[in-house]
C-alpha cells in the first residue's frame, strides 16, 4: 500500500493506545482505592496493572487492531476496537473470578475498562476523521494507465477514482479500437503505452482486454519489466462482473467465487455454536424451566391437543427437522401447508397473545441446544414452502447454506410473519444472503438486541 508513513502510524497509534490505557488503569485503581491518594500504590497492584497490559496485547493482536492502521476503513477499525474491548472486558472478568487472590475490585475493573473504552473510541474516531480530511498527505499516489478502455477498463477507473486510499492516479487508457477524437481519455495505441509511460513517470498498466492472445501479453508482460512497470492483468470475466468477486489460490491457479462465508470458517463455526450454546442454556434453565409447566396448565385450558406443537421444517443444507413451539391452534389438518394470517380463525385466545409477543418462538431453544437450529439465522420455512418458492425464486437455496434461526437479520428488518406474495419472500431471501456473507459475533448480538426490542414493543407482522 503506497502510504508513506505506515510504521510510523502503527507505532504511533500503539503508544497512544497503551498511554489511554495505563492512564485508565492508574484513573481507576485511585477512584477504587481513595486511600492509594496518599499512601502510593502497592506494588501488587502494579503487577496486576501489567497483567492488564498483557491482556489488552493479546486482544489487539488477535483482531489485528494494529495492522494497516492508515488503510483500513473507518467501520472495521472501530468493530475491531469494540470487539478488542469486549474480549479485554471479559478477560479482566474472567480473571477477577477463576484468581480471587487478585488484587483486583469488580469497582476497578469496571472504572478503568469504562474509562480506557470511552477514550480509545474517541481517539480512533478523532484519528480516523482527521485521516479523512488529511489523507492526500499520506499517499504517495502513482500514475497509472488502463490497456482497454471497454467495460473492465471503465469500471477498474471507475473503482481506483472512489477509492482514493489505494494510492493510485489514472492517466487515461489505451486501445487501439476506440477513438481518441470520440474518447478524450483514450491517449493512443497499445504501441504507444510505454512510450508515455517512460516520458511521464508511469508506475503501473492494467491489462483489461480479453487475454486470449497470450504472446501479445507475455509481449507487453516483459516490455513492461524492461522499463520497470509493474503489470496488472484483469481476469476476463465480463459475464460474472455484475457481481462482486473474491479470489483465492489453489496451489498455482486462482479460483474465482462471487460470496465470501465467515461461518465456512472453522473458527467462526466454533464461535457461533458456543455462543448458541450459552444463550440457549441461560434461557432453559431461567426462563423455561418454570415456562413450559405454567404453558402447558395454560394451553390445556383453553383447548384439546398437545402442548408443544412439531412441525417439519428445512434445515441447513435442506435436511428436514422437527421444529418446536408452543401450540398457539386449535388441532387442524392445515397447519403444514397454510401459513398464520391476519384474524386466523384457527388462533386460538393464548395463542394470539404468545404469537404478538413471540413467546411461541421460545421452546426452539430446545432445538438450538440439539444443534437444529441456531440463536440466529434464516427463519426454518416449512417444508412445502421450501418446494414452493425455490422454483420461483433464484437464490431461494442458498439460505440453507445456515442452520437456520430463532431469529434474524430479515426477521429485524421486518419479514417476519406471513409471506403474501413472491416479492415479499425475495425480500427475506435476500436479508438471508446479506446475513450469510457478513455474519460476526457482533451481527448476532445486535440481532438479539433488536429482537428483544420488537417483542417488547411488539411488531405489526406478528399474528
């Protein structure tokens, strides 16, 4: 990345970092302890103070909160620093109660970590503003020009002119097709690319047109290394570049994919189930332990049938499971190929009411614990369903790709409920995808706190 003050910044932002850091720890351990005002610190405390030192390392290290400090986007940076947060938070917590002999209050712990988050959010917010605004100061930005001035050319000028942090300047293209009197961008032929490129300090030359003349390439690949030129060959993949692509390598051959899943990582993988498995827990045994025997005296008395009610619904990679609920019907031969509407007559008193606040959602903890479903997800559609709209809609298969959830991002942002038409469902399909290429721990808790908030303020789709 041509930033001439990378190390620098890196270092820069490290010794900023760690200063916050210790002044909070110092900040905090006076407001928890008022006596240390005037007798000194003890110097446990200041082995432990280094302790906390090397949590907050091991935390920044492990989200990279230091890498490409001058080049990393203001979003990821500051979800890097929440997130180095909470693992330093809980850390610290973590220590405070396995350690007793610790010298460390909870009143500590939670002054300084309040302290030190409030000041590093708003130095990295300061910074990155600043960055913004000053940027054209840390690029050393190179010219270059465009072989092609076709589609992939104009979008690869198109994305380096939106995109000013990657240190590039176009010149203009060349192509021996199109007119230079028609095309004002357009300065020459091929044969004449390295001839302004030596006379006017050209860094590098992006290759768009189709590669299929692989000695004219190879021609201008090594004409290019003569007069010290970097290459850039663009892959010819016009028929896929409405999407955005990533790539990887498989040995010697790039391979070329249109989504990226973080839940394809083990790692990640790991991570959503042990949360799944913490949530899930906490909800059984403190709330439907004394749930489910007050539903079942309550569902009984109001109408015949069972308790819970099972339905068969798609689960990841379509593998069909029994999905669970409390019973807000009466017993119908419907329920597996009609969805609830609007006044539903089969509906029954209580179930009216635990379907406006979601309490017939609750028992799909049991099947999160069973490793059906997940805390959060793509909502399991009934079977039929899952028939239904995959022939009529895209990308409807895709959404398998999860284990499905009690919860969602389609569910937050308002398709939950009944689906009156295919739009309606292409609108929940495509919140699914959006979840399945941008999952993070983050994302997750933010949807249970929204989830939480609509079922207390209640939402207009649940009937």
């Amino acid at each position: 990345m041509p930033y001439k003050y990378t190390t620098i910044f890196k270092w820069i932002s490290i010794s900023i970092d760690y200063t916050l850091l210790n002044f909070s720890l110092s900040i905090g351990l006076l407001l928890s302890n008022p006596a240390y005002f005037d007798s000194g610190v003890p110097d446990q405390y200041k082995l432990n103070c280094l302790l906390c030192n090397l949590i907050w390392f091991y935390c920044a290290n492990l989200v990279e909160l230091y890498q490409n400090v001058l080049s990393r986007e203001a979003v990821p940076t500051l979800k890097a620093t929440v997130l180095a947060l909470a693992m330093y938070f809980l850390g610290l917590l973590a220590l405070k109660v396995s350690l007793q002999h610790l010298a460390l209050s909870f009143e500590f712990v939670w002054l300084s970590s309040f302290l030190f988050g409030f000041l590093i959010l708003s130095g990295k917010v300061t910074f990155l503003f600043i960055r913004k605004t000053k940027r054209h100061l840390l690029i050393n930005y190179k010219k270059v020009v465009i072989i092609g001035a076709g589609k992939a050319g104009k979008r690869i000028r198109d994305y380096i002119n939106k995109t000013p942090h990657l240190g590039y300047k176009v010149e203009g293209f060349f192509d021996d097709t199109e007119d230079r009197n028609a095309n004002h961008e357009v300065l020459g032929t091929i044969d004449q690319c390295f001839l302004y490129a030596k006379a006017f300090g050209v860094s590098e030359i992006f290759y768009t047109l189709p590669s299929t003349d692989y000695s004219s390439v190879d021609a201008l690949m090594q004409e290019a290394d003569k007069h010290m030129i970097r290459f850039r060959l663009v892959p010819e993949v016009n028929y896929l570049f409405e999407k955005e692509l990533f790539i990887d390598l498989y040995g010697p051959l790039p391979i070329l994919t249109h989504r990226l899943e973080p839940l394809e990582d083990r790692a990640n993988r790991l991570v959503k189930r042990a949360f799944d498995l913490f949530i899930s827990s906490i909800v059984v045994v403190l709330v439907l332990s004394w749930l489910v025997p007050l539903m079942a005296i309550i569902i009984k008395m109001e109408s015949r049938g069972p308790v819970f009610f099972r339905q068969l619904r798609s689960g990841r990679y379509n593998k069909p499971f029994y999905c669970f609920k409390f019973r807000s019907m009466t017993v119908n031969n419907e329920s597996d190929n009609m969805q609830a509407t609007k006044g539903d007559a089969r509906v029954t008193k209580v179930g009216a009411f635990i379907r406006k606040t979601s309490i017939d959602e609750l028992p799909q903890f049991f099947n999160v614990l069973r490793g059906d479903m997940s805390v959060i997800g793509p909502r399991p559609h009934m079977i039929k369903h899952t028939e239904d709209y995959s022939a009529v809609i895209d990308e409807y298969m895709v959404r398998h790709y999860l284990t499905p959830g009690i919860s969602g991002w389609a569910q937050v942002n308002g398709f939950r409920g009944e689906t009156k038409d295919t739009e309606s469902m292409q609108k929940r399909v495509k919140a699914d995808i959006w979840y399945l290429e941008n999952w993070s721990l983050l994302l997750d808790l933010k949807i249970v706190f929204l989830t939480i908030w609509k079922a207390i303020r209640g939402d207009q789709n649940a009937y």
